[in-house]
C-alpha cells in the first residue's frame, strides 16, 4: 500500500552462540595447554627431549605420553573453536567441527567394537599388562601407575602374580641375581590399616603364597559395578562434543547468511 514500507530483517550473527562457542573452547584450550606443559615437562625432566630415541626404548607405556597426545588434540581443537568463534572464520569453524565429529564416531565405534569383541579386547589388555610389567623397573611414571593400579584394584598381574615372570628382576629363574627373584611389587602386598611406614619389602620371596585377583578380572569387576557412572561420564563427553558441533554449524550457517545478503 502506498506510504508504507515493508521492512526485511538482515541475517546477522548470533552473540550468544558466537561468544558462548568461545568461552567453551578457550577453557578447553587452556586446558590443553596445561596438559601439554605438563607432558613436555616430564619428558623435559626425564631427559628424553635431549634424546628422542628414548621415546621408543621403553617397552611398555610411558604415561607422559597420554598428557602429550591429550594436551595437544585440545590445544588444536580449542585454538580453531577459539579464533574459528572470534573471527568468524568458517574454515577453522569447519575443522573444529569436523575433527570433533571424528573423535565422536572414533569414540563410538571404539564402544561399540569393544563390546562385540570383548573377548579380543581381554586378550589384547592382558598382553598390554605383560608388556607393561616387563618395562616397570624402565620408566618411574609407569611404575608409580601400576603401582596405582594393583593397590586400587587389589590385584597383581593380568592374569595373577605369576605374570611378574616377565620382569626380569622378578622373574624365578636360577640365574637371576636379583633379591627380588620370585617376588612381586609391594602394591601387590595387602596393606595393614595399622601399618604406619609403607614396607616395599613385602613383595620378597613370596610368590608361592600369594594369591590375590589379577587385575583384569578386578577391572572388568570395577567397570560392572560402575557401570552407570562410567556411562554417564561417556555420555556426559559425547553431549558436550555433539554441543559444540551443533554451535559451530550454526555460527558457520549464520556467517554465510550474513555473507550471501552483502
């Protein structure tokens, strides 16, 4: 109608979406950064910077490794998710989502073949032990974390004490010189509560004697038993990441609206 006018709103966008996909990345990317220090530092202290062929000398798992890897895929994805948000850059905004979206189905196919092949899975934890025992006099950050592991869990061993024969200070046979021979770690020991000083000793000589859980039965008993928290705290992460592959997707639809009116 004459003398009125219709009004379009322009495509614009969000601040909220925009600023709260910020403020969820730059926590993750502290974080990382944090973790990825922290790795750096270790391996810094252990003198494995200044000789990188000690990155592959140990045997089992060196557990800087997991700060490392950790701390750098969310100081990555932080950063994009960061200045992707920031600057309104579609393509970090895409590469944060996408990788996040990767780690998301590699995290469910990983649930899913786990629970298909538990059999597998068992066989190939038990030979992960094995070789983790076999280094545990090689690294202290994976001794102090089986040393975790058998005391948490009450267990020696993947399948029972019998697997401290693939250490060499532990194992039985004649030529072995070591006073550890035929005995296992203290934390396979069964702590007295009135035992003020931690005796390292009682792993001596007495593997014929003991005969406490191993301690991938007492994992899988530890993961039934928790079961729903530990489905809730998978379920837990995998919202927060289908959260922020959601707010990145619409922050990229909005700056192409936004793009496509100019």
């Amino acid at each position: 109608m004459p003398g009125k006018h219709q009004h379009f709103q322009e495509p614009e966008v969000g601040c909220c979406g925009k600023y709260f996909l910020f403020g969820f990345n730059i926590v993750f990317w502290v974080l990382g950064a944090l973790f990825l220090a922290i790795g750096l530092w270790a391996w810094g202290e252990k003198g494995v910077l200044s000789n990188i062929s000690a990155l592959t000398d140990l045997g089992g798992l060196d557990p800087v490794w997991l700060f490392v890897v950790v701390g750098g895929v969310m100081s990555v994805l932080g950063f994009a998710g960061c200045i992707g948000a920031l600057r309104e850059n579609t393509f970090l905004l895409k590469f944060f989502s996408v990788f996040l979206g990767l780690i998301f189905f590699l995290e469910l196919a990983t649930g899913i073949l786990a629970f298909v092949f538990k059999d597998w899975i068992r066989d190939q934890l038990n030979l992960f032990i094995n070789n983790n025992v076999k280094a545990y006099r090689d690294d202290i950050d994976l001794q102090n974390l089986i040393d975790f592991a058998q005391e948490y869990w009450s267990c020696c061993g993947a399948r029972g004490p019998n697997d401290w024969n693939f250490n060499i200070y532990f194992n039985c046979t004649d030529l072995n010189p070591s006073r550890e021979r035929c005995g296992v770690p203290f934390s396979c020991c069964v702590r007295d509560p009135a035992e003020d000083v931690l005796n390292t000793q009682c792993g001596y000589d007495v593997r014929l004697s003991l005969v406490p859980a191993c301690c991938v039965g007492q994992f899988e008993k530890w993961l039934q038993d928790n079961l729903i928290v530990v489905a809730g705290v998978f379920m837990g992460i995998a919202l927060l990441q289908i959260f922020g592959i959601c707010l990145a997707q619409n922050l990229v639809s909005d700056i192409k609206a936004v793009k496509a009116n100019w």
